[in-house]
C-alpha cells in the first residue's frame, strides 16, 4: 500500500547534538513538508517542498534544515540551533490541489 | 500514546448522538477545506474536504458546512460512535507564490461518553 513512513517512532538526543528524521512517500507526489506539533498548539509549518531540489520555510524555520534530493524523500534536521526541539513532528505529503497525506509522526525528547 | 493537545477545546458527547465540531478560517482567499481527526500516537488522517464552490458535503456519517460569508467551518457526525473520540483540526488552503498552503486551526478535543 502506498503511504508516508517516518522513522524512527521515538528518538531521544542529548541537547547540543543534532539529529535527523526520516520521512519517505511511495505515493508518487511532488510535494513534502514537515509541521510540528505541540501541546495545545495546531500544527505549524516548518519546511516545506514543491518539487526536488527546491525547498521554503515554513512559519518557524528557525534551527531546522531540509534537503529534497529524490522525490520520495524529504529528511529533516534539527539542529542545536533550536531553542526547544523537543515535539512531536509530522511530515506529509500532496499532489496538486489535494488533501495532505500524513505519517504517523516522530516523537523527539531532547534532554 | 502521543499527546495531541492538553489544552484543547474538549466536546462531549453521549454515544449515539450527533456531534458538531466548529472551526473559524482567517483567510478569505481560502478555496479549500479540510477536516482530519487525530488519533493519539497516529498522524492525522483525511475525513472530508469541501471545495469553496459549495456549502455541503457529504460522506458516510459526516457532513462539512461551510459558510463563506462569516469564514465558519462544521464538521457533523452522525450517531457519534466510542471510535470517533480523538482530536478534529480543520485545515485551510490557498495558493500562494510558492505552491499550495495548508493553515491548520488548533483542534477540538471529541469525547464520547459511553
């Protein structure tokens, strides 16, 4: 079945150490993007992909980087950078004017 | 599980009976709508969309209103079932320079009570 997976589930990094998430899609759609979300709080945007080799941030950039090297994958970076790291993210992904596709998320505890 | 949200709106409802979730939209130039219902530890999953050239659509046990003139969004489930207890966030979109824009509200917290 075609879908969205993201690994690992749980991750866990001690502060000052950067670490990287996966998100990879077998459903053949150009765009990608990464959300984050917090407690009591939607989702905000972090980065996000329309095409490969091309990327924009989102609402809150800040500490994080992307790369969209293939079309089926678009990994994330959190950086030491990131005053507050530690949330739950989402990647997801679209074609065209449709619905977001979503994983089933990362959940970072950063200590 | 995950927690989605500690603060949310929370709406309880007997099970059996119908359930209205609200959300309000920001942007006028929004054309298409979205409602996702959000299970702990899961990512969100696609209920029902609504394109701006209607007022009402129709799935199995869900309805979505939307109501342009006020920027308001409904989502109503039929005869509201223990499984449908989870967090509902309605989601916004409109082109931009950069492609399509997704804004998502903060979510509602359903509750069924047995």
């Amino acid at each position: 079945d075609g879908g969205i997976t993201q690994s690992p589930k749980y991750l866990f990094r001690k502060e000052g150490q950067n670490v990287t998430l996966s998100c990879e899609q077998n459903l053949n759609h150009d765009a990608m993007y990464w959300y984050r979300q917090d407690p009591g709080q939607g989702l905000r945007l972090i980065y996000y992909s329309q095409i490969v080799n091309d990327f924009q941030k989102g609402d809150i950039a800040e500490g994080y980087s992307v790369s969209r090297e293939k079309k089926e994958s678009f990994p994330l970076t959190v950086t030491s950078a990131q005053k507050n790291p530690t949330a739950f993210y989402l990647c997801a992904s679209s074609m065209g004017n449709s619905p977001l596709h979503f994983g089933n998320g990362t959940r970072l505890t950063v200590t | 599980g995950e927690s989605v949200g500690l603060h949310l709106p929370t709406l309880s409802v007997q099970e059996g009976d119908n359930s209205i979730i609200n959300c309000a939209y920001s942007n006028s130039a929004s054309d298409y709508f979205i409602w996702y219902k959000q299970e702990s530890g899961k990512g969100p999953q696609f209920i029902i969309d609504i394109r701006s050239n209607m007022d009402k659509r129709q799935g199995q046990r869900v309805t979505v209103l939307l109501n342009k003139t006020v920027k308001h969004l409904s989502l109503q489930i039929a005869a509201t079932q223990p499984g449908d207890s989870a967090v509902y966030f309605c989601a916004e979109n409109y082109l931009h320079n950069y492609g399509q824009n997704f804004v998502f509200g903060p979510g509602t917290r359903l509750s069924v009570l047995p």
